[in-house]
C-alpha cells in the first residue's frame, strides 16, 4: 500500500459538462450506481469538488435526465391522442 495521496484534478478544471460525461459513464452500469462519490471517481476528483456544480445527486440526476431526453427527437402531434402516444 502506498502512502503518497491518489493523483487530484486541478483546482477549477471541472465543467458541467465533463460531470454529465461521468454521470452518463458511471449510470450506464444501472442508475443505482450514480453516486457524487462514484461520479467524482472517475472524474479523478474529490465527492466536495463536485458540490460546486450540482447541490446534490437530485440535481445531478435532472440534469442527466434533461441532457438525456433533450437528445429525443421531437414528435409532430396528430388529431388522434392513441395516435400520439
């Protein structure tokens, strides 16, 4: 076991985005395994650097599910609503 402390991402060098690239990597395996610590893991970055960005896994989880749905491409609606669905 190594004494010396694990490699750290430099101060200010995370984005939104760069958290939202982790977030889909880490969720890919099952939502149950989106956690700030897990999301912070892979970005090489401490759970608290994260807290900067999104306030808590909520938050983390809405703004997933909007970049995700965002992709969704829109559907024109009909005069028929079972059509629609």
């Amino acid at each position: 076991m190594s004494d010396s402390p694990r490699p750290r991402r430099a101060r200010n060098s995370l984005t939104v985005v760069a958290i939202l690239n982790a977030a889909e990597r880490v969720s890919s395996a099952g939502i149950d395994h989106l956690t700030i610590r897990a999301v912070a893991d892979d970005l090489g970055s401490s759970p608290m650097g994260l807290y900067r960005y999104v306030s808590s896994k909520e938050e983390l989880v809405e703004a997933l599910l909007d970049r995700v749905l965002g992709r969704m491409p829109d559907v024109a609606e009909t005069d028929e609503a079972l059509a629609d669905l």
